[in-house]
C-alpha cells in the first residue's frame, strides 16, 4: 500500500489520481493536513496527517500496511520566503520522518519531489547540467538540496530506496498550484478563459523550464517502475518538459483567444525567477530510465484551454 502526503496539493492531487488508477483506490492511503480534502478522494482510503507528527505517521504506516510513501507536502518557494524557519523546519523534519520510517519499517521505496529552485545565481542557466554550481537562494531551495544529500545518504548507508525529481514549473488543469514562483503560468490560462486582463507577477522574459503534468506524472510513474539498478543518481534527476516566457507563453495564448490582454508587474518573485535556470539537461533521466516529454508550449496551450474552458463551462 502507498500513503501520499500532500495529496491535495496541485502535484499531489493529480498523482494521487495516477497510482490509484494504477494499483487500484484500496491500495492507496491519501493524507493531507486539511480535512476539506477528504471528498476529493472518494475511491481510495484519506486520513488528516500534519507531517510534522512523525508518530502519528508511523501509526498509519503500522496500521494500513505501508509499503511505499510518496512524501509530496512541502511549502513552496515564494510562501516559504514568508516563513523562512517554519518552512526550513518543515521541509525538513518531515523528510527526516518518512526517511526514518523507511528504513526502519524496511519499506520497498519512497518518492521525494526536488525542484529547479535548487540551482541558483552561480550555476549556468542554459541548459543546467545534472552536476553543477547549486547555490539555492530560498528556503525552499535550500530545503530541496539538503534533502536531495539526505535521500542520497539514506540510500547510500541503509539502502533506502528513495527516488526523486528535480520538478521545473508544473502546469495543469485538476488542481490549482499552492505558493510557488511559477504559478502564474496556471493562472494565465483562467485569465485567457474568464476573458480577463492578466496581471504577470513575472516581466515577460523570465523564461523558466516548465512541465505539462501529464508529462510530470508520466515522468515519477516511469520512474519509481523502474529497476533499482537503472536509478544511479540518488540526489535527484534534472528533468524538463520545455523552457518559455511569459510572453510565449501569452503568445500561444493568443492563437485560440485573439482579444486576451497582459500586464506585466513583476514582484517579489521577479527575484526568485531570476535566481532559477532557463533551460535544463535532462540526458541522465533520458539515458538512465527513458524519460522522455510528450507536450510542448502549443500542445500544452491546446490542452489546457480545451479542458479549462470545459470545466469553467465557458
Ligand atoms: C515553485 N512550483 O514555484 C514550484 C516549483 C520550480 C518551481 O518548485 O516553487
């Protein structure tokens, strides 16, 4: 059985759909800190779980029969500069935990998300390599690379199978993101729909590595299926969908809603998308387990706004 934490967040939500599909809603334990996010999950069990309560956790391992943990809640990068110690505090404890849990209880594997927003002002932006210069400038980004060494240490000394991503900017339409940096390039989808001026907390030349969901759940199935000796990097895998702006990304736009208007007024974010690559070298992930992405700008822009305005009914 798989328990999820942060199953509702903007990636949880959508993965939680994914494994229950796969290995079928009984196996499945979905846990998130509010309980407003029990009726999202209908076809498999939801329990509350504050991560920061590694007995409570460790009681729902014993009593569902825990064989793996997709350990997805964190505080994002732009909510995480709010609260700089509480965010430290708990990226951190709780990956200790659900690391801690794992080797102890000898669980099969444990998924942990890492981020872009581990490199930082001195590693190079184009086409960011695998290794490389990482000096994150944000909790969040510290938290990820010090937990990408901790994944690494627990599968190097106590043979944990954890496995994690380096998500870039993720873009779907199931749920809403949750306090990162990139969200805009969600928002403005709603905006183009709602037949609204968008107002970009990004000038529109912050090109970011960005990920169509499909392609980002596709990504951590293919990889927590593979065989363990394909899985040589035990950090964190560079992965990308495609690279664009905000203004590309409004020009796509535009194709399907021709009167879609943008402002541009860049905020306390501006600072943090600059800190992040333009690009990433994905070729270990390509090489190792056969990751490969299916959508780009104009197939993404399709996507969305085909199922948006659906689900909007405009
Ligand atoms: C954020 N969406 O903006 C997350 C992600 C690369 C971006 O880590 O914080």
């Amino acid at each position: 059985k798989i328990l999820i934490t942060g199953a509702a967040g903007q990636l949880g939500s959508e993965l939680t759909q994914a494994l229950g599909n796969l290995f079928g809603g009984d196996n499945i334990l979905a846990t998130d800190i509010n309980e407003g996010a029990r009726e999202k999950f209908p076809y498999c069990h939801f329990e509350v779980l504050n991560v920061m309560d590694s007995e409570r956790m460790l009681e729902l391992v014993k009593k569902y029969e825990i064989t793996q943990i997709y350990h997805l809640a964190a505080i994002l990068s732009a909510t995480g500069e709010k609260n700089p110690l509480f965010t430290w505090k708990l990226n951190m404890d709780s990956l200790l935990s659900v690391l801690e849990i794992a080797k102890n209880e000898n669980l099969d594997k444990v998924y942990w998300p890492s981020s872009i927003a581990v490199f930082g002002t001195n590693t190079p932006v184009d086409l960011t390599p695998q290794y490389t210069a990482m000096d994150p400038n944000t909790v969040y980004g510290i938290s990820k690379l010090a937990g990408e060494l901790w994944c690494s240490y627990y599968n190097e000394k106590f043979g944990v199978d954890v496995r994690s991503i380096r998500y870039p900017g993720l873009i779907g339409y199931k749920s809403l993101p949750g306090g990162g940096t990139t969200d805009y390039a969600v928002d403005i989808y709603y905006k183009a729909i709602e037949g609204k001026t968008y107002e970009c907390f990004l000038n529109e030349d912050s090109y970011l590595p960005m990920m169509y969901m499909a392609d980002a759940i596709k990504a951590t199935i293919d990889l927590m299926q593979a065989p363990k000796e394909q899985v040589k990097i035990r950090t964190s895998y560079n992965v990308s969908g495609m690279s664009f702006s905000p203004k590309e990304i409004y020009q796509s736009i535009l194709k399907h809603y021709p009167d879609f208007k943008i402002e541009y007024k860049p905020d306390f974010r501006q600072a943090i998308a600059d800190s992040w690559p333009n690009s990433i070298d994905d070729s270990h992930a390509r090489e190792h387990w056969g990751w490969k992405p299916t959508y780009d700008l104009a197939k993404m822009t399709e996507d969305m706004l085909q199922n948006l305005s659906i689900m909007l009914e405009k």
